[in-house]
C-alpha cells in the first residue's frame, strides 16, 4: 500500500518535471551543449549564428539536424548539405536529446532571436571583433600547459595527451585527436574558446568537466595556438618516429633501472607478512 502510493508520486513527479521543461532549461541545455560553436544572434562562431532559424527551418529540420547531422545529410536533404559544405564540412558532433528536451531548444533560439535588435549583442558583436594580441609570456606559459611542463591549476590532463602541433623543438602529441596545429586559423580566438570552455566533444568533456581549465590558462593555451598557427609555414615536420624511438629507449632503460629496486624491497619485507603482521595487531 505504502509503496503504490510512493510510486505514483514518483510517477506523477516525473511526469510533470518531464512537462514542465520550458525556455529556461533550453537556455542551460543550450549553453552547455550548443554555445560552444553557436550563438543564438546572427554572428558565426564554429557553426552558423542561429538568429531567426525558425523562419529557415522547420522543427522537424531542426530535430534530424541536431540529432544526428551526418545521417541527414547522407540521406540526401540538400539544405542540411549545403550548410555542411558552406562551413568547410565541419562535423558538427550528434546530439543524444529527448523530445521534449529538442523542442526545449528550439523555444530558446526562437525566443532569443528577435532579441538580436537590442543593444546587447552589438556590444558583444563589437566585443568579438576586438584584436587578440597576447604577450609573449602568455605564449610561452600556454606552450608549458600544452605540453604538460606545467600543471592546470585544477588538475585536468595535459592537451597533448590526445592533440598534436607541429612545431619545432616540440614533443610529439597524441593521436587520438585532430591536430591543432592550424586550428587557431580556422575557428579564431571565440572558437577556440569555445572548444576549452564549452568542451562540446565526450573525451574533452570527460576530461575536463571537473577540472575545469580557467580563463587565464584558456587564454594561455589560445596564445599559444595562434603563434603555432602563425609560425606553421616555418616548420620542419618534426621526426617523430626517431623521438619515439628515442623516448621508448631511455623509457625501457630507467624502468630497468627502477624495478630491482622494488624487488629488493619486496624480497625483504614481503607483502605476506605486512597482512600476516596487521592481522596479528588487529586481534589484541
Ligand atoms: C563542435 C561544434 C558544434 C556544436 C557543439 C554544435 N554545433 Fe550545430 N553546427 C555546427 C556546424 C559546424 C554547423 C554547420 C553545418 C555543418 O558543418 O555540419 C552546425 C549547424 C547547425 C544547424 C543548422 C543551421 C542552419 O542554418 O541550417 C543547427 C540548427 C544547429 N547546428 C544546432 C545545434 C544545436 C541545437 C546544438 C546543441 C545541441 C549544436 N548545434 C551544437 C557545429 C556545432
Ligand atoms: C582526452 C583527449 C583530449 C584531451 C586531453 C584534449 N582534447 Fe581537444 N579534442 C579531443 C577530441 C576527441 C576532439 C574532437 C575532434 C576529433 O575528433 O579529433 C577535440 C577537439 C578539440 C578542438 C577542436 C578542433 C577542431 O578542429 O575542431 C580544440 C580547439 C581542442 N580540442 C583543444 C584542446 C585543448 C586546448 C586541450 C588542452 C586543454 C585539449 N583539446 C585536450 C580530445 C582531447
């Protein structure tokens, strides 16, 4: 009896938190998945300004796009391609929403978009087209967090474990990313920004949700890009499998150096008798 009763107030509570999803909650799903790469005015970033999208597209559109933009655009919707290719076939990463969550951000957009009149967002307009001009010494700290040389104040793991750069004088990077050498180029100052502070991709994201990069390493780490992006044409592709091979050696011959010291120590003070010892202590 108890526990019917229970369950229906959870059903009916959740049924009404499902309806009662509103502009407000598009607006935080919004700029926590969409911001990174898109403002609601007519401005580009990564993606295209969605100012007035409701007058372009239906919300079905919308919905497909949002979803899963390549299966769209490989079943042949020709708008869906031909924004695809105006912004360079940039993939813009699926979505996993709900309906209700869809429609949520879709009443967000729509109810921002005649918005883009007031003065607000000529000011951030303007903002935008500020110059980005750091100092050298934002560079060269933005160059050691990007390596790894220096930790981030909140502890996330160095980029260079998923991203490559070519530059001189630099370690190679991981593999597992895009490298970034020219990606200063192709989104600018906001789109990087974007990408460090909105993190729209899983393994950034899981990264460094909870060791968040702050703004003054964002704009270290954005230094730092523009002057590889700057510098790129100087280059010489830097030897990687050499360094590899090089860092593999002197990897093997330190760890070489290493484990008989830990076997010494075992062979002394064996784990057996740490256990054998604690259980004897914690008898009496
Ligand atoms: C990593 C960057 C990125 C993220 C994150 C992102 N988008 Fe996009 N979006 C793009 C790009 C780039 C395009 C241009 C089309 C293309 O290249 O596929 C685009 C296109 C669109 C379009 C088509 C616009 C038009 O004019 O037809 C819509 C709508 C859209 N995005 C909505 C969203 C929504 C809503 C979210 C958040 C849930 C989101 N996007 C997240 C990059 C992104
Ligand atoms: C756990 C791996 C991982 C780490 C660590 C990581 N990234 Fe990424 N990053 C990715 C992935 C995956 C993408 C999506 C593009 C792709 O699939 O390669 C991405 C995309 C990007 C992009 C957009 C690239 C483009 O061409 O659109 C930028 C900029 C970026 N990362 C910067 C950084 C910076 C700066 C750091 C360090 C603070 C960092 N990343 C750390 C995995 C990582």
């Amino acid at each position: 009896m108890v526990s019917k009763t229970s369950t229906s107030f959870l059903f009916i509570f959740f049924l009404f938190s499902g309806l009662s999803m509103n502009a407000q909650d598009g607006e935080s799903l919004f700029k926590s998945t969409c911001a990174a790469c898109h403002k609601t005015t007519s401005k580009k970033l990564v993606g295209p300004g969605l100012a007035n999208l409701h007058e372009k597209r239906s919300k079905e559109w919308f919905k497909k796009f949002v979803t899963s933009s390549q299966s769209f655009i490989n079943s042949g919707d020709a708008d869906a391609l031909k924004i695809f290719e105006e912004f360079n076939k940039i993939v813009m990463p699926d979505q996993i929403f709900s309906d209700t969550e869809l429609n949520a951000i879709w009443d967000y957009i729509k109810s921002e978009s005649p918005a883009q009149t007031n003065g607000d967002n000529i000011e951030t307009v303007e903002e935008a087209n500020l110059p980005f001009e750091p100092t050298k010494e934002d560079m060269l700290i933005g160059k050691d967090l990007f390596s790894g040389k220096q930790r981030f104040v909140n502890g996330g793991p160095s980029c260079i474990s998923c991203h490559n750069v070519r530059k001189d004088n630099f370690i190679a990077g991981g593999g597992l990313a895009v490298d970034l050498t020219d990606v200063y180029e192709r989104l600018k100052k906001e789109g990087v920004e974007g990408m460090i502070t909105g993190l729209p991709f899983p393994q950034m994201k899981s990264s460094y949700q909870n060791h968040k990069v702050t703004e003054e390493e964002t704009t270290q780490l954005i230094a730092f890009l523009k002057d590889v992006s700057e510098q790129r044409f100087y280059q010489g592709i830097t030897s990687y499998k050499n360094r590899l091979l090089l860092w593999g050696l002197s990897g093997a011959v330190i760890l070489m150096g290493i484990f008989p010291l830990f076997w010494y120590k075992r062979k002394r003070d064996s784990v057996n008798k740490r256990i054998y010892e604690r259980q004897i202590k914690s008898r009496n």
